[in-house]
C-alpha cells in the first residue's frame, strides 16, 4: 500500500500487485538480443567509498530495427556534491555486447567485463570509464545472491550489494578507493515511457540486511510499489499492500514536484521496517525524453528482519526518473 497526500491534505490509498524476484545468473546480465519495435537497454553501477568519495556511471543502449544510440556518463562525487561529469554519445556501429556474459565494448575499448569466479552466483565486474582526466578503473564483486523481476516498464535486474575498489581518477590525479556498490540492469520497450510517468528507485544497507525499494509510476497515476530484502542469500519481497512509502518533503523543479524526503514503513510479524530518507543534495540530468535527478541520501532508522535487528544509519544514491 502506498499513502500519498493530496493537495486537500487527504490521505489517498492505492493498493498494489506484488513483485515477484528470482534468481539471476551471469547470462541475465549480458546484451538482450533488441527487440522488433526497438528497446532501451540500461547497464548501471553506483558505489559509496570509504573516503567520502562516490561514483555513479551508465550506459544506455537505444535499439530501434537497424539502427541506435548509445550514451554513457561517469558521475564522481565528493562529499555528496558533483565533483565531475564525463558523457558520451556514441552510434550504435561503435557498440557491441556478447550474449553470454556482460561484455561490453565501446569505440574498440571493453567498458564493461563480468565472469564468474569459484561458483557461479560469485563474479566479479570490471568497469572502466570516462576520459584521460576523469574516469574509473573498478572492480565490483558480487557475493550475494542478485535477482530479477519484471515490473510494469520492463525487465529489472539487480545485484543489490557489490564489494568495490579500484581507482577513480580525478583531474589527473590517481586516487586508490573501496566501499560497497549497487548495479542494475534494465530492459525496456523503447515504448514504454508513453504508458508510464516515472520511477523513483533507493536502497538500504544495513549490517547484513540490504533493501531495494522502487515506485513505478503509470500515466493514470498508479503506482507499483516494490521492496525487495536480502539477507545473505535469501531474497524476499513484500507485498505492496504491506508498504507504506509517504513522501514528506518535496521541491520544485523544472516544473515537476520531485520528493526530497519519505517515510518508509513496513510492519509485519516477522519484519519491520522504521526508516526516514532525506535528500542531503541532487543535482538534474538530461537524458532523452526523460527528466533525471540523482540524490545522495541519508538513511536512519531501525530494521528487522527475523531474530535480526539492525540501526540504519547509511547514505545511498536515489535515482528519480520523470518521463516527457
């Protein structure tokens, strides 16, 4: 259940479908084949580092018959605040993605490599991006068990927890960084902004419990609520009509309303969730037919999960999607 306050102050109830996370293997997160009516393919990756650095960086793959885009950005944080921004637009002649693992090649140099090492729900990923001044050379490793689902845009893969080090280079200058990351991976109808509104989608880590929460937005105003659980390797989703995200705060921009504060409130027998999530800085993005604000959040509050208790005290990265 979503709760949403009106601009009478009433308290408007929405009740929601559940969604359903399986397991994923190494082949999920490799290049989909396009689709006839074209589609948009989304390789993410966000890290927070352990010396008040973070990064954010993309590649987005726009199929339609013969013919695309690809656009890739690296975002380098500091302290919350955008510290560099290094984006490419690229023809679709200059990509290529394998089909049986993440392996993606951009302008002949490799942006995105996966394998598995020791098991097969273990692998690693090596991401390289930017440009002689600003980039990153980083290692993402996967220990956790990652799932995947479909919700009313598309497909949606997640690795909702990923150990990372490597470097970030920054004017020039090396710098040596380690912390814990997020990925995902989407694939949508080239279509499906004209059916929907927007997605707001956050994440939570606290001690061994990890959440991912979404909103998907349809053009009449319905939204689908998702919240997914990882604790070691298992995954569990509750069902909508047990979650209650209000939004709390909100600013204007570009003339849309985009929420800077929300409650997240889960109360079951074997789970509760208590968290508030407050926007500490955001800056736009401009992405084809859609409007971008990326937040650094603060996390705070208490979780349970079982016989497991946990405080909340974590900074994550939002991502707020508004389609034209």
């Amino acid at each position: 259940m979503i709760l949403i306050t009106n601009s009478n102050s009433q308290v408007i109830t929405i009740e929601l479908q559940r969604f359903n996370p399986t397991p994923i293997c190494l082949q999920d997160d490799a290049a989909h084949t396009p689709r006839i009516l074209g589609n948009i393919e989304t390789w993410y990756y966000d890290a927070i580092f352990d010396n008040n650095y973070s990064m954010a960086c993309v590649v987005n793959v726009f199929h339609f018959l013969k013919t695309g885009l690809v656009l890739s950005g690296l975002f380098i944080y500091k302290d919350t605040h955008l510290l560099k921004c290094v984006r490419t637009r690229t023809p679709m002649k200059h990509f290529h993605g394998l089909h049986e693992r993440p392996h993606l090649v951009l302008q002949d140099k490799t942006i995105i490599d996966a394998e598995t090492i020791r098991s097969p729900k273990e692998w690693t990923s090596h991401v390289v991006l930017g440009d002689e001044k600003n980039n990153v050379d980083l290692r993402f490793l996967k220990k956790i068990e990652g799932w995947k689902g479909n919700h009313f845009l598309g497909d949606w893969l997640v690795a909702p927890r990923l150990e990372v080090s490597g470097n970030l280079t920054v004017d020039a200058t090396k710098i040596s960084v380690s912390g814990s990351g997020y990925h995902d991976h989407n694939n949508y109808p080239l279509f499906a902004p004209f059916f929907g509104k927007g997605a707001n989608f956050g994440k939570i880590i606290a001690g061994p419990i990890t959440i991912v929460w979404a909103q998907v937005i349809r053009k009449n105003k319905h939204v689908d609520n998702i919240l997914v659980i990882n604790t070691d390797d298992t995954i569990q989703s509750v069902p909508s009509n047990d979650i209650q995200l209000l939004v709390k705060d909100s600013m204007k921009d570009r003339r849309t309303l985009v929420p800077t504060k929300y409650e997240l409130r889960v109360q079951k027998q074997d789970i509760d969730i208590d968290v508030d999530i407050q926007s500490l800085d955001c800056h736009y993005l401009t992405i084809p037919t859609v409007k971008y604000w990326r937040h650094h959040a603060k996390n705070t509050g208490k979780i349970r999960v079982g016989s497991r208790s946990e405080k909340v005290d974590s900074i994550s990265i939002i991502d707020q999607l508004t389609f034209i």
